[in-house]
C-alpha cells in the first residue's frame, strides 16, 4: 500500500542504516528523511540511495515549531519513525541543553504535530520512537538484564533527555490516543559510525598510530548489536509491534570495554599486516567517565518471542566486517575527521534539489 513515511535523523549512523533498507525493501512506500545534518549527520552515509524514486531528504530541525507542523500538513505521514537525536553521552556531559532541547523539546514537536495532523483518524497511523537501553541505568556483575518491566534509572543527561522523551511518548499515547511503539536498543556497531565512539575511534586510532582512550580500567559492560540487526528489528517492530509497547533490542553479547579493544587490536593487527601486540601498545588508561554506567545487559525475548527477531551476526564475523568497512572506506573517514563531509550538502546536494 502507497505510504508516506517520515524517518528522522536519517543522515546519521543508525538512520542511514534504517532508511537504506526501507527505501530499497518498500518500493510502494515514499521515505522522507528529515535531518537538520549537526555534526553527526553525514549525507554521504546514503550516497547510494539519493536519486532513488521513493526517496527525498528534507533539511530541518525537530525544534522547529513552525517548519514541522507545516510539514506534517503537507505531506500527510503514515508513519514517523523518529531517530534524529543528540546521541553522544560525553557531548552531554558538557552540554547538557542541547540534549534537552533535541532529545526532549524536539521528540515533544513532533509528538504534538503528529497528534494535531493524525487527529480526525489515528487509524492506521503509527509514531516509533527509536529509543536506547541506557535509560535503565546501570546493572552489576551479577548476571541481570534489562527488561521492558526494568524501572528507568536514568544517569547522564544523555540518558535523561531519552528517557524524559519516552515518557512524553507514552503520555501521548495514554492521553490522546496517539498509536506509538517504541524500541530500546543496547549499543550498535557498524558502518557510518561517527568517530567518537569507541569503536571507530579505536579503529581509526589504531590505524594512525595514535593512544586508544580507554576510560577508567576498562572494565564497563557493553551489550554490542550490529547495526544493520537493529535496523532490521526496527522494521520488524514499526510493521508488527503492538500499540503502546515497548521492545528491547540487544545482541545478548557483553563484553568489557577492555576486552573489546584487545580483540580489535588483534583483528587490526591482521589486517595491518602488524606483528600481533603491536596495537595494543596504543591502549592508554585516561581519567574516567562521569557517572559513568557499569554495565548494561539486554533481555530481548519479547521481541524474539512475539515478533520472531534475532541477531543474524556473532561478534566476532561483525567485528571484521566493521573493520574491513573503515579500512575500505578510508576517504569517508578521511573526509569525517577532517570536516570535509560536511561540505557535502552544499557542494553535492544542495544544487540537485
Ligand atoms: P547519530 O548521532 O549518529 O545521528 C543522529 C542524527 O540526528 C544526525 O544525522 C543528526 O544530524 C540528526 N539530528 C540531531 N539533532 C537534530 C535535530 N534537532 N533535528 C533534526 N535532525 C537532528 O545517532 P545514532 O547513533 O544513529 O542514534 C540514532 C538514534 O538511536 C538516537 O535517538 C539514539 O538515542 C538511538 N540509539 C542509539 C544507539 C547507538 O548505539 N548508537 C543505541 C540505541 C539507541
Ligand atoms: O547503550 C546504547 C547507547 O550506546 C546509545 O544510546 C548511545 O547513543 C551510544 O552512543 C552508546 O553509548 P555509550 O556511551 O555506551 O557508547 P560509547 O561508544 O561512547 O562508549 C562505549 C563504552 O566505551 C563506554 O563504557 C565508554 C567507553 N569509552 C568510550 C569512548 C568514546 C572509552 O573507554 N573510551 C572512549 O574514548
């Protein structure tokens, strides 16, 4: 059936993912990408799919209390499936307000602008809030995980503004009737990673020979998903997950920051033709995280049980494929960390539309 999809923050890691494989799997649906490209929108990350006939990017910003209305009104949606968010955690730890502001002010615009177009008939009408684990806080070494029934515990600002947004989406769905699904995910891993997150930070470290940052002594826990499964778990859940539900999504695969880097160091030691050691001479202890979480630990048999998805990749096959993906594409990184990329969109862009 012919619809109108708006996906948010589409430029960014987990968006480009998400939108690629809509645009490529539902022909008969129109994709719009709505992004207002900050730092870590990338519009290089869709090169492939730009002229695609189902597919068009919009410039904009979730604040925007006057473009986003007007925008709901023109075009209609069928479904918001809304990434487009401040997703650093150490960003937030400086800059509290610009989580509050995108994260929370942001989701609330586009909640009430769905509300106010969907109001006549919210059938059929769906609003997916992509939202993260961390909003549960921090678990023990003691075997726990994470349930959808696991009281929020949020500790960064980072994790307040998602969890602060999750519960206006609830609110809405409970107060107006508006149908919401929403997903909380543990870390991804994968292509189009910006650089600031351990693991293309460290690939990227290790290939230029400079420290790997390790905070504290390495020893938090991080549940790892490769992102093309979160993608494919969030298409799952936009067509079959049930009004006002909520669904885990993570890999069932903990790993200790420390033993993480040591297993990229080794991969990359292979693939740099380096003598095995030699990257992990690059690992350096700096001063730890504020309030950083200990670990975090997914149960997903909701989603595995009722809507039939599991991880398609073992870590140790999507470590590899990652790294052969940086190394592969050396310019998109080259272009990233030198701030080419964003010259991207009025060089390469802007003159198409
Ligand atoms: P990202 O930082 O790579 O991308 C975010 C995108 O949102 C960028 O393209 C950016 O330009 C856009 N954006 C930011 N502010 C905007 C605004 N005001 N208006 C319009 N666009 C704006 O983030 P990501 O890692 O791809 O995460 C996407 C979503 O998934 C986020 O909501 C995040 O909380 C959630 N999530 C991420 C992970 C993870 O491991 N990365 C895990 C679970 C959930
Ligand atoms: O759990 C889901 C979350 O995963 C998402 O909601 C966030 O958007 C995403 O950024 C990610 O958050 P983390 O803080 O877990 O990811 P990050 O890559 O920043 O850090 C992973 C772990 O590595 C964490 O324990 C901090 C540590 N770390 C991170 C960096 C950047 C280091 O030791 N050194 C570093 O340089």
């Amino acid at each position: 059936m012919k619809k109108n999809i708006l996906i948010t923050g589409a430029a960014g890691f987990i968006g480009s993912h998400v939108v690629r494989l809509f645009v490529n799997k539902y022909p008969e649906y129109h994709i719009f990408n709505l992004d207002t490209l900050t730092y870590a929108g990338n519009l290089e990350n869709l090169k492939d799919i730009t002229d695609a006939p189902n597919y068009t990017f919009i410039k904009g910003d979730i604040t925007d209390e006057v473009f986003i209305p007007e925008l709901f009104a023109k075009y209609n949606f069928d479904g918001v499936i809304h990434l487009a968010a401040e997703s650093h955690v150490d960003r937030s730890i400086t800059d509290p307000f610009s989580f509050i502001r995108t994260n929370v002010f942001g989701t609330c615009n586009l909640l009430n602008s769905a509300k106010n177009a969907w109001k006549e008939n919210m059938e059929g009408k769906r609003f997916y809030h992509v939202s993260t684990d961390e909003v549960y806080g921090a678990l023990e070494f003691d075997g726990s995980f994470f349930t959808e029934s696991t009281k929020y515990d949020p500790h960064s600002p980072y994790s307040a503004s998602k969890a602060s947004s999750d519960h206006f989406v609830r609110a809405y769905n409970d107060t107006y009737g508006l149908p919401v699904v929403i997903s909380n995910c543990s870390n991804n891993y994968g292509a189009n990673h910006f650089p600031e997150k351990l693991i293309p930070l460290s690939i990227n470290n290790i290939k230029h020979n400079k420290p790997i940052p390790i905070y504290g002594k390495g020893e938090n826990v991080r549940d790892w998903l490769w992102v093309n499964d979160h993608a494919r778990a969030i298409d799952i859940i936009f067509h079959n997950g049930k009004n006002g539900q909520t669904y885990n999504i993570g890999g069932n695969n903990e790993w200790s920051n420390i033993e993480l880097i040591h297993k990229l160091c080794e991969i990359m030691d292979r693939k740099l033709g380096r003598e095995h050691g030699e990257s992990a001479k690059l690992i350096t202890f700096v001063k730890d995280r504020a309030g950083h979480d200990l670990r975090y630990a997914i149960d997903s048999s909701k989603l595995q049980n009722e809507l039939g998805w599991k991880p398609s990749l073992q870590f140790e096959e999507g470590l590899e494929k990652t790294v052969d993906w940086y190394l592969e594409n050396q310019e998109w990184l080259d272009n990233v960390t030198s701030g080419q990329y964003q010259n991207y969109y009025e060089k390469q862009y802007k003159e198409r539309q």
